[in-house]
C-alpha cells in the first residue's frame, strides 16, 4: 500500500467501526485529526466509545453512509454482497481493507511490537500492554480483545512503542510493519486460506523476517522453530519451558486462578511472579511478554508489578459469576488446542463437574477439525453445542453441529441459545463449572445463565 494514501484525506468512513479491531484505529486517527463517521448492526459497549469520542455512527449498513468520505475503510469480515461495500466500491473513492490501514499505521512507531501465533495473542499482547500502562509510558495499542486497565481494545499514545495483536488470517500480519516480531506457537487454522502447513509456517517466517530489531520465538513449538530457521539480520530471542531458552519459567505452582513461578533468563533468576489467570499456557504467555518488555527497556520491577496486576482480558477464562457453588466463565477458545487448554486447566481448579458450552465457528473450521474438536470437548464432563456460526463463510462443506455431537459422548445439541440457557438453568448445580467456549457470541449464554441461577 502507498505510505502516502492518507494524504489530503480529511474525511474517513469505517463500515464496522465497532469492531474490537476497527475501534484502535479509529481512536488513531481521531487523534491525528482526521474526521470520521462509522456504521455498524450491533450496539456495543464499543459502539458507545466511538459515540462518546464525537463520531456520528449510523446504525444498519447502506450506501448512503459513505457519503462526503474521501477514504472507506472495512474489515476482511465484511461479506462481498454487503450494500455498503459495493456502494464505496462503485464510488470511485479509496477503499482500504483495516489490514492495510493497520499496516500504515505501525509504520509510525519506531518501536511497533507485534505478537502472532495460532493461540495466546489476546492474552500475551495484553500482558505486555498491562506492564507498559504500569511503566506510565504513553504508549499505543490494538489488541483483539477488551482489556480492562485500558477500558477497551485498544489506546493512542504520544510515545514511539505501539503494540499489536498480529493475526495470520488471510496473512493479515504481513501488511504490518514489525519491529520486534513475537512468534508465540504455529498451529494448523485457517486451512481454507492457507491450504499446506508448509504454507501457513512460510507466512509465519515472513513476518520474523520483516521485523526491524528482534524476534522473539517459542524454542519448543517445532512449527515455529522452523519458520524463525533461517531467519537473520536481528537480534534472535527463544522463550520455552526448556532451560536452553533464552528465558524460561520454573518452580510452578498453582493455587486457584493464581499462577506462581519463577522468571530466568540465561540460567539467572530474574523474579518471582505471579499471574492471576489459570493454566500453565498462560504461564508461558507471561514469558514471552517479559521478554518483549525487557527488550524495551522497561525495568524488572515494573514488569513484575505489571504482570502481577494483569487480571486476564475479557473473554479469556473470564469468570462471569461465582453463586451459591455455581461457577460460570467464558473463553474465547475456538480451536480444538484452545478448547484442550483451557478444559484441563479447568480440570485442575477442583471443580466437581465441567459442564462444557461450545459454539462451532465457521463451517470450514468445524468441518476439518471436528474429530479434533470432539476430543477436546470430551475432556469435559459433559458437552453441549449450539448451532454452527458461520460468519464470513458458506456452508459448502454440507457439515451439521448434530455431527460434532454425534462423536462426542454424552453431549447434547441445542440449536438455539434460548434452549442452551433453559437446558443449562435446570441441570446446573452447587460444585459445577460452566464454561462457554468459542469466538462468536456464545459469551451470550453465560451471561443470560447468569442471571437465571
């Protein structure tokens, strides 16, 4: 993309300014100065930010929103038949895809962090976010998810640090423009997209390679170890559980939602911490963003305050009530190795019964990993699944949820989250966990779940 597509732009439209993706920017550029107007289908808490900050957002999506915009700009979400984006289409005026935008924008920054991988980005990004706002810097942000610290998704900052969640879909990273690359696992997703492992590991091993400064990679993920082989011209640091890594945890212990372990970094213990969400894959996400956070500068006891204070984003093992015995949370895990972590960490907090809720995502993902997903799921006590969202995609593949069920032992379909929320109101008891799982809006049957136990 041009560096200088912003030029003599004065007025921009985002078709989805909602977006937990599409708000940081808009926050971005707000600040610059330029003049913005959103649309979007569904109010938000976000929505209302976007509303509080002076930008006018029309409700429903047509083609008279874009109307006085001299650049549009949408997410990869957006389906091609949406009236909104054929109207900026046909207009004449720039249309820019957010990973572009997103691409221009990191090139600002002299020191742009970005952290991608398969699983754990939220999190990891987020970790390194909390220790940044302990360290006072005024930094700048775009994270996948909400963070409680900085109210929302993301924040502009007037400093030259700008962190990023950095997502491989349909090589969103790649438009980025890193200066420390964080690679923190490599995992078979997106296959629709990237078709060959092969592939999505040579996507992976252009973004270390476009890093300015520094990657920083998991030593003991084999796919990663392969995409950062032969890649130089940086400064090269592994994190891992094994003590060859540059850093590495030790002498773990859990206790609850509370996590402690102890920090090293060439065989020296640098600290103790503590990390206030459960699992040890979370253990391993707090590493890597200490090493981020070191390679910035920032001193080894605000960055143990600051992973200390990090209490887990929204949607990430969030607890959404503790009542009577009943224990309900939410997860954002939407790939069979997300639902496999965060069901054995929930196996070790004590609980009686897992009772586990998920919504599939995308027919194609729920198609090439259902076996997968069956087993992961069955790690819980009991299952139950809702209807298939699709989201972006067609169901060319003829897959059904009822399948999923089919090979998952005792685990029972509700197609509708009005039906989910009855059946879960009459079966859950004192001792019981109920965990939603999934990256569309299952979150909804935890909350209504909530409120009726």
């Amino acid at each position: 993309m041009q560096s200088n597509i912003l030029d003599g732009k004065k007025h921009i439209h985002f078709i989805g300014i909602g977006g937990s993706g599409m708000f940081p920017l808009a926050q971005i550029l707000h600040q610059k100065g330029f003049y913005l107007t959103g649309s979007d289908n569904n109010e938000t808490e976000t929505l209302q930010a976007v509303r509080d900050m002076g930008i006018p957002v029309a409700m429903g999506q047509r083609a008279e929103n874009i109307e006085g915009a001299d650049l549009i700009v949408h997410t990869s979400a957006i389906m091609a038949d949406n009236p909104e984006l054929i109207a900026a289409r046909a207009s004449g005026v720039p249309v820019l895809e957010r990973k572009d935008l997103l691409g221009l924008v990191t090139t600002w920054y002299d020191n742009a962090v970005g952290f991608c991988g398969t699983h754990g980005k939220t999190t990891s990004t987020s970790m390194l976010v909390q220790i940044l706002h302990t360290w006072g810097n005024d930094f700048s942000c775009v994270i996948g998810g909400k963070l409680p610290s900085i109210g929302g998704s993301g924040r502009v900052g007037t400093s030259d640090i700008i962190v990023c969640e950095a997502d491989e879909y349909v090589d969103t990273f790649l438009k980025m423009s890193p200066d420390i690359a964080v690679i923190l696992n490599i995992d078979e997703d997106h296959m629709e997209y990237f078709k060959t492992l092969d592939h999505l590991i040579g996507s992976f091993h252009k973004f270390a390679e476009n890093a300015t400064k520094c990657v920083i990679y998991n030593i003991g993920d084999r796919n990663t170890r392969e995409a950062v082989a032969s890649v130089s011209g940086k400064e090269m640091i592994s994190f891992g559980w094994e003590k060859n890594a540059d850093y590495y945890p030790g002498e773990i212990s859990q206790n609850g939602f509370t996590t402690t372990f102890g920090v090293y970094h060439h065989d020296k213990k640098i600290f103790d911490a503590a990390i206030h969400v459960p699992g040890r894959h979370n253990v391993l996400n707090a590493v890597s963003a200490i090493a981020a956070a070191r390679f910035l500068g920032v001193p080894d006891d605000v960055i143990k305050a600051g992973i200390e204070s990090f209490t887990g984003s929204l949607r990430r093992f969030e607890k959404i009530l503790s009542k009577d015995g009943i224990t309900i949370c939410d997860d954002y895990a939407h790939h069979p190795a997300e639902v496999t972590a965060v069901l054995k960490t929930a196996r070790g907090l004590g609980f009686k019964r897992i009772i586990a809720v998920h919504q599939p995502f995308t027919f194609s993902r729920t198609f090439r990993l259902m076996d997968d997903f069956a087993e992961a799921l069955s790690i819980a006590d009991e299952a139950v699944i809702t209807e298939i969202m699709g989201s972006r995609e067609k169901n060319t593949f003829g897959v059904r949820a009822e399948q999923l069920v089919e090979k998952i032992p005792g685990a029972v379909f509700t197609p509708t989250f009005d039906e989910c929320v009855d059946y879960l109101a009459g079966r859950v008891k004192s001792g019981d966990l109920v965990i939603t799982l999934g990256c569309g809006d299952i979150y909804k049957v935890a909350k209504r779940l909530a409120e009726r136990v």
